[in-house]
C-alpha cells in the first residue's frame, strides 16, 4: 500500500490561477521522493494538499489508506510533518528549545517527554548543545535545520519539504540533502521534497515526478526522466551539468555513451572505459 496517495486533483486559486490540474501521485513507506518543477508549476499547492493546509477542489489525498478529508488536523499534523521554504514562516519562539518543543508540547506531552524528543531533534539536524540560542541569532542553515528539528520533534511518518535548500550557499544546499538523505536512510522517513535544483536529485532522490503549469509530465527514477529532454525542456528545466556536458560530447563531437551519466563519479567510470589502459594513471 502506498503510505502517500493523491489522486485526480485539481485547485484554482481565487484569481483564477490554475495550480493543479488532475494531479496524481503515489508515494510508498521509506522512499525520498522529489517535486522537480520551475517556479509556479503547482508543487507547493501539492505539498499544503497532503498536508492538508489546502483543500482541493476536486479528488481527495489519503494517508496509509485515510482521507486526509476524515483526519483531524491534530493527527494529521503529528503523522505528516511540513518545512516551509522561508523559515520566517515557520520559526516564532525566541530559543531554538522553545520554538521545537511547541508541537510536542500542544500534543499533551508530559515535560521530560518533550524535552526529550527537542534533544532527540536537535542533535538529529546538527544542532545539539544550542537548545538557549536565540533563534535570530542562528545563520540562514541554521534556522532550516530548526524548521526539520520542529517537524522531527512531533515524529512523523512523512516529512514534506518546500524547497529545503533554496537561499543557501553550494556547501550549505549539499549538507542540508546529506542530512535529509540520512533521516530517510537512517530512521527510515519518508520524505517528498519540491525542487528546481536539477543537480541535487540524481545524487540524492528516489524517484521524481516533473511539474509543469500544474499538471504532472512524468514520473519515474532520475535516469528515466532526465533521459526525456524533450519532457525537460517543455517543463522549463534543465538537464543536470554533468548529463548537459556529456549529450554536447555525443552531438559536437561524436562520442558514444552506453548510457547518459547524471553524477561526476558516473560520468567518470563512463569515460574511464573509454580510455586505453596504457593512458591510465598507473596505480
């Protein structure tokens, strides 16, 4: 059974601005899957529809079998946990303490129970031992990693992300996706993640479903939706570096792939292969 279930739905907001348009999406237990989508194709309406902060005009999401339409926002909230991209809206407290514990603390937590599960967070995100700081003197990263801790602290089934990495640094964007990829490894969460960073997924993600205009283009693994260029191109994306370099090699200047690589550790084995062992570096 799939744990994530969205099926035939549609919202238009108030203006008129189609966001979904007979969207439908499965997600199983422990898979970290990825909404790659320019800006203004539908993929934050999909995550506030799962999570419930939005009701579609037509079709209905279900959570492990459940209509999130039957749930109460409590249990919903507890079982689907959400990180909004600006973490100005998400943080209030004025501690980083503070400010994890108020889930755990509204769901009737006895004390040593929450701050049990705001240790267990924070250390989780990095962020063990900066329980007192206040939460605007935390750098940009920083902050995102108390938006997942919040989220973490109320133990979720699925964690629902809205552009985890958007306004960080290179560094920053890889150690926020190395952190997600080892809750989802580690403790087994399932995680679905809105993007537009083309290079991250491949290292990272599952499985991806394209966004364009609010309808769903295609689903699959990385190296079945970026092998559709056509597909990438009509939804306003870009095929990542790496894959961009190596379709220029096969058109200008004929060089044959078995297959496109989408990494720098795949594309070095592909032409690894391609080089006469007396050329090789020897060991």
């Amino acid at each position: 059974m799939n744990l994530i279930e969205a099926k035939n739905m549609s919202f238009t907001y108030p203006d008129g601005s189609k966001a979904l348009q007979d969207v439908s999406l499965e997600v199983k237990k422990g898979e970290f899957v990825g909404l790659l989508a320019s800006n203004g194709s539908g993929k934050t309406t999909l995550l506030r529809c799962i999570n419930g902060l939005i009701k579609p005009q037509s079709g209905e999401v279900m959570v492990d079998g459940a209509p999130v339409s039957r749930l109460s926002q409590k249990t919903l909230f507890q079982r689907v946990g959400m990180v909004f991209q600006n973490p100005n809206d998400q943080l209030f407290a004025s501690t980083v303490s503070e400010d994890v514990a108020f889930g755990p603390s509204n769901m009737g937590l006895q004390k040593d129970k929450v701050r049990s599960r705001v240790e267990d967070s924070l250390k989780a995100v990095g962020m063990e031992g900066l329980g007192r700081k206040s939460i605007h003197n935390l750098s940009f990263g920083q902050q995102k990693r108390v938006c997942i801790a919040g989220a973490l602290a109320m133990h979720p089934e699925v964690l629902l992300l809205d552009e985890p990495t958007a306004g960080l640094d290179p560094m920053g964007e890889h150690k926020i996706m190395e952190l997600l990829q080892k809750l989802n490894n580690e403790r087994g969460l399932t995680i679905i993640m809105a993007t537009h960073m083309v290079d991250m997924v491949p290292l990272f993600i599952d499985r991806i479903y394209i966004l364009s205009r609010g309808k769903v283009l295609r689903e699959g693994t990385p190296e079945k939706i970026f092998s559709d260029q056509e597909m990438i191109r009509d939804a306003k994306l870009r095929l990542p570096m790496i894959a961009e370099l190596i379709e220029l090699m096969k058109r200008e200047d004929g060089i044959h792939f078995d297959r496109t690589p989408l990494t720098i550790g795949e594309a070095r084995r592909e032409l690894v292969k391609m080089i006469p062992l007396r050329e090789l570096k020897k060991q």
